[in-house]
C-alpha cells in the first residue's frame, strides 16, 4: 500500500512528463531539426521526475526512445 507522501510524489511527477508524441510531430515537420531540443526537455523532464521520485537510471529509457526516433528518420530517408 502507497503512502500519502508516495502519491504526492507521484503527483508532482507527472508534472514533468516528456509529450513524445508533439516533439516527434514537430521534429518531421522541422526535418529533424527539433530533435536536439527534444532531447534536451526529456532529460531535463526525466532528471527532475527522478528527483522527485528518488529513480535511477532514467537516462536509459530516455535513451532508448531517441534511438528508435533515430532509426525511424532513417528508415523514412532511406525510403525517400
């Protein structure tokens, strides 16, 4: 059973979510060019959710989600 001071972490949390879905939008339509700015609020948005829920590691699932937005730009090149 979570605590009262768990939920409110987790609350304050969510503040700090990455919209993955907008930053990939803006990112085709910039021609991968938000890419970098994308990946700068996500490590930013992960480093403070980490900090408020006291995880390690964040930086990993942050990783992994900008390789696969990598190799669809690739793909989307190689296919044009």
């Amino acid at each position: 059973m979570k605590t009262n001071e768990q939920i409110l972490r987790e609350i304050q949390a969510a503040k700090y979510k990455t919209n993955n879905v907008l930053h990939f939008i803006i990112s085709l339509i910039t021609a991968g060019l938000w890419i970098p700015v994308w990946f700068l609020v996500a490590q930013r948005n992960a480093s403070k959710r980490a900090s408020i829920i006291n995880e390690t590691s964040t930086f990993s699932k942050v990783f992994i989600i900008l390789v696969a937005v990598a190799a669809v730009f690739i793909f989307i090149g190689i296919m044009l």
